[in-house]
C-alpha cells in the first residue's frame, strides 16, 4: 500500500489500543473475548469518519486502454486493482497526444448507437449491462484517463488501514464505547473527537487550489492540455 493511508495504523494496532484505553489489557487472555465489539466500534467509526471528510487519499487517476474495434470496457482500475463505482467518476479524456486530451461526456443514446460502423475517436460513454461504454466504436487504440473518487478501503483484518486519519477512527471509537459503556469520561472523549474533526475538515480545505474558469476543485498534479469548446486549457 502507498500514499497517505500507508501512514495510519493497522485493524490490529487500533484494537490493541482501543482494549488498553478501555481498561480491558489487564484482563489477559480475556481481553480477547471482546474484540468482535472492539472491532465493531472500530469498523462503525471508519465508516463514519470517511462519510464526514473528503478524503484526498481516494481521489485517483488511472488509465484504460481503449482498443480498436471494442466499445465495452470494465469499470476497473488495473494499476491499484479496484473496482471504479460509475457514480464516483470525476471525468474521463482520451489521450490524443503527448499532453493533449478530449473530453468524454456522459449519455449514449439509442440514435447514436444506431451508426453501428461508424469508427472514430471516441466522444461519449455510458455504462452498459454493468461495463463501461464508449462512443463511437474506437478506431484505433487509445489510452482512457478517468479520475474518480474510490470507495473506503476494507477494514477487516488485523494489517488493514483506515482510508481517513486513524486518530480520528480511534477518538470516535473510543467515545462510542465510552458512552455506551456508561464512562463518565465519555464526554470528554466525543469533545476530543469533534475537535480534531473539525481541524482536519479545515486543513483539508486549506489545502485546496482553485483555479480560474475552472469552476472546481483540483489538487496539485500534473498539468496536461485539454480540448474545450472554447479552446484550449491547462487541467490538473
């Protein structure tokens, strides 16, 4: 695993800490009889702490080869092997030169797909019996660059990391199990939660480069040129 989860600690350092913070290390072997719920409190607060942030760990960039005579493709990343959920696409540009791209836009139709010989670079795409579909059929090879936002990573094992900040997963975690368990320092936990939250929601806004007649958010990647209607521009 790379990037920025690579940094966070694993299923099984979490609940190692979740059963110290909770009193149950000095159970011994004991302690073990709890960890289908440490686990749960755990998974519960990965879940909810993804569903609150934007993570810029997910946002990814991959490439399909398009090739000539085939309009149906997996929705697949080969590069991280992960399955792209349509719905989470940002953009998808064929490659037509060193550093110039076209745009897909979304929406075939029946009428397009009527011109059943017609080759050409492709313009369009869709999702179709569950693949990816593009149009026109193309007429040669191409690389696809599609940029989507991927699901949360699995959280299951002991040497799984969480998608977002694994302080954030072991804070809400902890005042999850705290108060259910009727701590009285329950409060206390949930308040050092929502700060962190707050500041990592913030950070990640700082963060953020805009740029000019864009209209959305870009971090800071590789620039390449793209076709538009009206004209050229730099996209990152």
């Amino acid at each position: 695993m790379a990037g920025l989860s690579a940094r966070y600690k694993t299923m099984g350092e979490l609940m190692t800490e979740l059963r110290a913070r909770l009193g149950y290390v000095t159970q011994g072997s004991a302690a073990k009889n709890n960890d289908i719920v440490i686990k749960s409190f755990l998974q519960e607060s990965h879940e909810y702490v993804f569903g609150e942030l934007e993570p810029p760990a997910q946002r990814r960039k991959t490439i399909i080869k398009l090739q000539a005579g085939s309009y149906l493709y997996d929705w697949h990343d080969d590069q991280n092997d992960d399955d792209i959920d349509p719905g989470r696409v940002l953009s998808l540009w064929v490659k037509v030169g060193t550093n110039l791209s076209d745009p897909l836009h979304m929406g075939v139709s029946e009428a397009d797909r009527s011109y059943e010989t017609l080759r050409e670079q492709p313009r369009k795409y869709d999702t179709l019996d569950g693949q990816m579909e593009v149009w026109p059929v193309p007429d040669r090879a191409y690389d696809l660059i599609v940029e989507y936002t991927a699901e949360r990573a699995r959280f299951e094992r002991a040497s799984d990391r969480p998608s977002v900040p694994d302080r954030l997963v072991f804070l809400y975690a902890l005042a999850t199990a705290k108060a259910q368990y009727g701590r009285a320092d329950a409060t206390a936990a949930a308040t050092a939660f929502q700060n962190m939250l707050t500041r990592e929601k913030s950070r990640q806004r700082g963060n953020r480069r805009y740029f000019a007649g864009d209209g959305n958010e870009r971090s800071g990647e590789a620039a390449h040129v793209v076709r538009t209607a009206s004209g050229y521009s730099l996209k990152r």
